[in-house]
C-alpha cells in the first residue's frame, strides 16, 4: 500500500511548507475538530488493487442487467485508460515542439501511417484511410471515393446505420449527381433486411453502407444476453 504514495504529487517538503502556512505541525492536526472515536486509525480492510481494466469489468458486473439494455446507438463497450486523460492534459502534449504540429500530432500521424499500412496488408486492399475527423465523416468520404471510381449513380444505405452518420452522408453528397436509396431493417430483429437488399441491386448501385454493430447493437450474431435488437 505504501507505493501509492507514487502517484501524490506532492514532496514532503511541499507538505511541511503548506502546513506550516495553515500554523499545522502535522497533517492530524487538521482533523482535530472531528471526534477521535469517527477518525480512521488503521488502512481500510480493501483487497489488494486490480488493474484498470479489471477493476472497470468487477464495477461492470455489480451493475444491474438492466445497464445492457443502453448499449446501442453509438455508445458501445470501449475502453480509455485514465492515463489518456492525464496526458492530454499536459501541455508538453499539444504545445508545438516543430513549428508547424503538436507534439500528439506527430504520434497520432505515426499510429495512422501504421494501420494503414496494417489493414492494407490484412485485407489485400490498395488503400486504407484513417485520417478522418470521425466516423460519420470517414464514411461520407468513403461514398465520394467509391462515386468517384465507379462513375455510378446510386449509394445504398442502411437504415439500421447511426442516422447521424446518414445525415452527413446526404450533406456531402449532391443529390443531382448521387442518389441515396435507404435499405429498410427487420423490425422484429433490428438487422439489415438482405431480401430488400438483393432486390435494390442493379448496375448503377456505387456501393452499400452497413454498420456492424449497427445503430441497435445487432450485426449478424445473436443479440447479447438473448435481447432482441428492437
């Protein structure tokens, strides 16, 4: 227990100097207004600490089944460590070292390169962006790409796709040169219909746009703890 005291920023120097500004010998005599009998004489009867992620998973399981039920539309299960937070926080971050880009800019640009460099080699394509400033945009610029190789006139969109993601889509996209077709979904299971699918394919479709998980959490796996997508 005594290594946490790592993670306090302040020397004991520091310590003494603020107490004696308060006119305090010691950290005690700040609680001195507090009955003896309600102060903690001894280190709380606590098992020993987990890691973040596995401390995140325990809270997790406490909560109610009824937490699931909110997963969806956007908000999935991810996970950002605390650190994340800590050193953006900090100016030697995103205060420029070049004249010209942050300090996170350049390790943002190096993890880009290099999964790009990734998925290209996973999945055979030629190209692989991840420069975007988001999701919703990304795929905007996925359509244009796809119209812009195959001179096509039709985008198939599925209406089980994050509806703000198919806002920005009909933003970025003119209407007198692409036309947007909406694929309907299965109400009863939340999924793209396939059957309306085929059917909307002809010679003038650019692409189709799905999303796995989509906007109810389903894809092609059954639903989590047996729910319906719905």
């Amino acid at each position: 227990m005594k290594d946490f005291t790592r993670y306090i920023p302040h020397t004991q120097e520091d310590i003494q100097t603020m107490l004696e500004f308060v006119g305090a010998r010691k950290i005690e005599d700040l609680f001195e207004m507090i009955p003896e009998e309600y102060r903690l004489s001894k280190p709380l009867d606590l098992p020993e600490p987990l890691p973040e992620p596995d401390l995140l998973r325990h809270v997790q399981r406490l909560q109610s089944p009824a937490y699931c039920s909110f997963v969806g539309a956007g908000a999935y299960h991810h996970f950002i460590p605390s650190v994340i937070s800590a050193m953006i926080g900090r100016s030697e971050f995103y205060t420029a070292y070049t004249p010209y880009q942050p300090e996170i800019s350049q390790g943002t640009l190096q993890a880009i390169f290099e999964y790009q460099t990734l998925m290209c080699q996973l999945t055979g394509m030629e190209v692989s962006n991840a420069s975007m400033y988001d999701g919703a945009s990304s795929l905007a610029e996925a359509v244009w790409m796809a119209e812009r190789v195959t001179r096509r006139r039709k985008i198939l969109v599925s209406e089980a796709v994050h509806p703000e993601y198919r806002k920005v889509i009909q933003t970025y996209i003119d209407p007198d040169q692409v036309e947007i077709l909406q694929i309907p979904y299965k109400r009863e299971e939340g999924r793209t219909d396939e059957r309306r699918l085929t059917d909307l394919l002809d010679g003038e479709v650019i692409g189709v746009v799905i999303q796995s998980p989509n906007f109810f959490w389903c894809d092609r796996r059954p639903p989590p703890h047996g729910r319906s997508g719905s």
